[in-house]
C-alpha cells in the first residue's frame, strides 16, 4: 500500500510540474522577438500557422513594409485572444490584420460553437481599437480538407463562420479583408496550385492573392500617402 501511495504521490507531482511549465497561449513564442521590436509597427498580423508561414516564406514583404508576423500554428481564437495584448498592443501598432478561425473549425482544443469563436474574434477587435489601434478583419480561408483532422468536412463550417465576421464587420464598420473567394476551388479548399494540403498557401499564393489584397486593405484604412504606402512583392 505504501509503494501505491508514493507512486502515486510521484505521478501527482510529476503532473503538477508538466502543468507549470505548460505555456498554454504560447507567450514564450515571441517574447524574445518583442523586445526586438523599436519602432511603430505598420501592421501587426495576429493569426495561426497561415500567418506564421506567411512572415518564414515571404519576410521580405514584412520587413520592406514595416509589418510584424505573429502567427503561432495550430491555434485557436480562445488562445490569440489571450495573447493579444502581449503580441499586438503592447507594439502600439497602426493597424491590426486579424486572421483566426481555422483551427477553431479544426477542433484543435476540442468543440467550439462558431458564436464563441466570432465572440473572441470581436474581443480582438474591440481591444484594438479601444487603444486606437485600426483593424482589418480577415475571412477565414478556405480548406477542404484538415491534414490533422480527415474526419471533419471543412468547407461549409468554415463558409458559415465568415458569413458571422463578415456580418460583424459590417455592423462595426470595420474594414472585412474577403480572401475567400479569391482563393477557393470548387471542393471548397485551397487549389493544387496554391497549396499542398488544400489549407496552407505557399509563396506564390501569398505574393499572387494575398498580399495585394491586403496592401490595399492598409493603403486604404491607414490612407497612407504614396511614398509610405505597402507595397507587394512582385512575383517572379
């Protein structure tokens, strides 16, 4: 009975000590690269692994522009939220590019009802521009297929959930950056040509769709002049 109870006691403790040391919305993620951040940010992109891999596959078009990436893979709205001050306002930024949603249709920490998500996404947007911060609102790209999931069906999830933002953009009067229609295939996720797995775009995607699309989004909300406007990186 004493063995049971100190293994017990030690598999209680080695929980307790996993439990400390787990960074549930990822702070430690961009800590370092916080600090290094000394002048106002154009644009701060808040988002999952489409935005973390936007900034690794393109950091020419971030760093000519003045923006600042940080997409953090598989999160969920409910943990960008719990970031957001840290990542977004503590850098003072101009603007705002938020892009949640994916991996709240994907389950990633379990169910979530499509309320709850618009619900931290419309947190985000309210935080911003509480500190005067703008904000564009992104649409939730298209997906058929979760490489990590293969018994959800994507498409028509995640169609519903931008008719919500798209809705609450619209009400707020705050600018909804429509990437969707411009990206999907008829099975209703990235085409071959732009992706691999039908979720995340690769560069030519980013510099053939996304980035225009988002330059005049900043160029338009942050009416920037013609010398400080953002500009795409050609594609090749």
């Amino acid at each position: 009975m004493k063995r049971i109870l100190l293994t017990l006691s030690l598999c209680m403790l080695t929980l307790g000590a996993m439990a400390q040391k787990k960074d549930w919305a990822a702070f430690g993620r961009y800590e370092k690269a916080n600090k290094e951040v000394t002048v106002q940010p154009t644009a701060v992109f808040m988002g999952n692994s489409i935005t973390e891999g936007w900034a690794n596959k393109d950091p020419e078009f971030f760093k000519k522009n003045n923006l600042v990436g940080r997409g953090i893979s598989g999160q969920t709205s409910s943990e960008m939220l719990v970031r957001f001050r840290r990542d977004v306002l503590d850098h003072n930024p101009k603007c705002v590019v938020i892009m949640a949603g994916t991996n709240d249709v994907a389950q990633n920490n379990g169910y979530i009802a499509p309320e709850n998500t618009v619900g931290n996404i419309i947190s985000m947007c309210e935080l911003a521009q509480a500190h005067g911060i703008k904000v564009i609102l992104c649409s939730v790209p298209p997906t058929s297929v979760f490489g990590w999931r293969r018994d959800l069906s994507p498409a028509q999830p995640i169609r519903d959930l931008n008719v919500m933002l798209e809705a609450y953009a619209k009400e707020a009067k705050i600018y909804y950056l429509n990437y969707h229609p411009a990206l999907t295939d008829e099975k209703g996720g990235l085409p071959p040509k732009w992706s691999n797995d039908t979720c995340h775009p690769n560069l030519e995607c980013y510099r053939t769709v996304m980035e225009p699309m988002v330059s005049e989004a900043l160029n338009t909300v942050l009416k920037l002049k013609k010398d400080k406007k953002v500009v795409p990186i050609p594609v090749k």
